[in-house]
C-alpha cells in the first residue's frame, strides 16, 4: 500500500478504528457500516470514511466493510508508520496542555522540541519536552529530524507558519488538519542560536497568574 501524508490526528483516530473493530468482532460480524464504526467510536460515519478512504480503503454500499479487510490494510499502514518526531510551537496554556497529552500516548508520534519566544520558558522542560527559543528553530528542526509542527500560536501570525512551510515542515494546528508542506529544500550554513536572522517570530502571551 502507497503511505500517505495524513494527519496526527487521523492516525489516532485509526487506532481507535482498529481497537473497537478487534473487540466488537462478535458484534460486527463478517462486516461493518461506517454508521456502526462511528457509533463504537463516537463520531460521525462522514469521518469514519474520510479517513479509511485516505489510506486507499473504501466499503460497499450494500454491504460495508469487510472487517477482516479493513483490519488488514489498517495493520499494513499503521503498523508499517515509522515513530514521527513532532514539535510544538508556543508553550502556553494550549501548548503545554497537548505536550502532557502526547507524553507516552503513541508509539507513533514522539514530541521531541518546544519553541517559544517567553524566557521564562526557554530551557525549560514540559512533559520531558526540552523548551527552545524560535530563533533556533530551523537548527533544532534540522537536528531533531522534525517534519510536523503543532502550532498554538495566534491563527494571524504568518511568519511562523511561512518559516516552516519554507523549511518542509507539515503544519497543524490544534483545531486544524496537517496542511501539506513544500517538499524539503537542502539547507546550507547554520543557524546560531541568538542570531537576529531569526526565520520566524510571534508576539508572546500576556502571562497570567
């Protein structure tokens, strides 16, 4: 089967496909209707089918899916994911919030940098999660192997949302789906940490108590 680019999101979701198919088996039967997968899950059948269609699996109307199928080419793609490093961008309440979510939850996804402009945050760790200032972005990016960043910063700050376009970084936000990157330009020279020819800013949050 041919991988796909799909969001973090959809691969949890597919998980949860596969758990509730492995302990509704006797329930199912031989097949399932996506309203059925849905139900088990809690969402809606139009999900259910976006995200079996976005790894080349599709049902009959007539008669659904057939489970031991679907099982099948959900183990082939999830099971054939290598672990993808992610980072997050903005380490307020929202950010820090989904970095305790992620900590340990997937095999598949590994939050491995932060990045904020507050220093009060920077070199700090959340969730084991080590903090680093934006203007080190593309260094940390570059080491780390990250091609997918979580964004919690204001929706209005383009810079940001440029920089990692630019850099071939997949971007999602915490309400959005992954918007496909640019394919990976080679990088030359490095980035040193403090320098002013920072690839990308964002106005700080007001810091409560």
């Amino acid at each position: 089967m041919k991988k796909r680019k799909i969001s973090t999101r959809s691969v949890e979701r597919l998980s949860i496909y596969r758990r509730a198919l492995l302990h509704g088996r006797h329930e199912f039967g031989a097949s399932v209707f996506s309203h059925q997968l849905a139900q088990a899950c809690q969402l809606t059948a139009a999900q259910v089918r976006r995200d079996l269609m976005a790894i080349g699996y599709s049902g009959n109307p007539n008669s659904g899916y057939d489970v031991k199928r679907l099982l099948s080419s959900l183990a082939t793609f999830l099971d054939s994911q290598e672990t993808r490093p992610v980072g997050i961008v903005g380490m307020g309440y929202l950010g820090r919030a989904i970095a305790a979510f992620l900590s340990n939850r997937s095999d598949k996804i590994r939050l491995v940098a932060a990045f904020d402009v507050d220093l009060d945050k920077i070199g700090l760790s959340f969730s084991d999660v080590r903090c680093y200032s934006v203007r080190q972005m593309s260094e940390v990016l570059a080491e780390k192997r990250i091609d997918v960043a979580i964004i919690t910063v204001p929706a209005g700050d383009r810079r940001t949302l440029t920089a990692l376009a630019r850099m071939g970084v997949a971007i999602t936000d915490a309400d959005a789906p992954v918007v496909p990157a640019r394919s990976r330009r080679r990088r030359t020279g490095n980035t040193r940490r403090g320098s002013r020819s920072a690839p990308a800013r964002f106005p700080a949050r007001r810091r409560r108590s």
